[in-house]
C-alpha cells in the first residue's frame, strides 16, 4: 500500500539469536545491564528523578548471569529487562 517492493521480508522474531549475541557483548563492554526493578520504581526513579538505579551498578559476571537466567526463563516475563547505559 506504500508502493514499496522489498527483496526480502526479516520478521524481528527470527533475529533473536543475533540480538542476545550482542547484548551480552554490550553487558561484556559495560555499556548495558539487566535490570530487576520494578517497572513503575524504576520509572519514578530514572526519568523523574533522574538518578540510577542499583542494578545499573552491578558487575559485568553479576549481569552476564543475570542474561543467562533471563535466556533460561528463570525470570518470570516482565521481572528482568535488558537496559543499555545512557545518560541519566
């Protein structure tokens, strides 16, 4: 309907492999983390106040086996989300 031809189709969902392949190099750089708090906690905290929130600050292993769980779905959907670093 927008006149556009594609020579081909990726859906996002068939991707997931290269997407946990670079977040766990982004975790590996300390340039993303996983967060466990709680979506409307971290909210008021991050873009209100703007301060931190204490899973930015953990270590690299703390992280990596955080991601690890999440991949086994030891998190329930919702309790765990991978963030990159910006600026606060």
């Amino acid at each position: 309907w927008l006149g556009i031809e594609w020579q081909r189709e990726i859906l996002a969902s068939m991707r997931l492999n290269l997407y946990y392949f670079f977040f766990k190099k982004c975790i590996e750089n300390g340039i993303a983390y996983v967060c466990t708090c709680n979506q409307e906690e971290w909210r008021e905290r991050v873009r209100k106040k703007r301060e931190a929130c204490e899973c930015r600050s953990k270590s690299k292993k703390e992280n990596l086996e955080d991601f690890e769980k999440m991949l086994r779905h030891e998190y329930k959907e919702g309790e765990a989300v991978g963030r990159i670093k910006t600026e606060i």
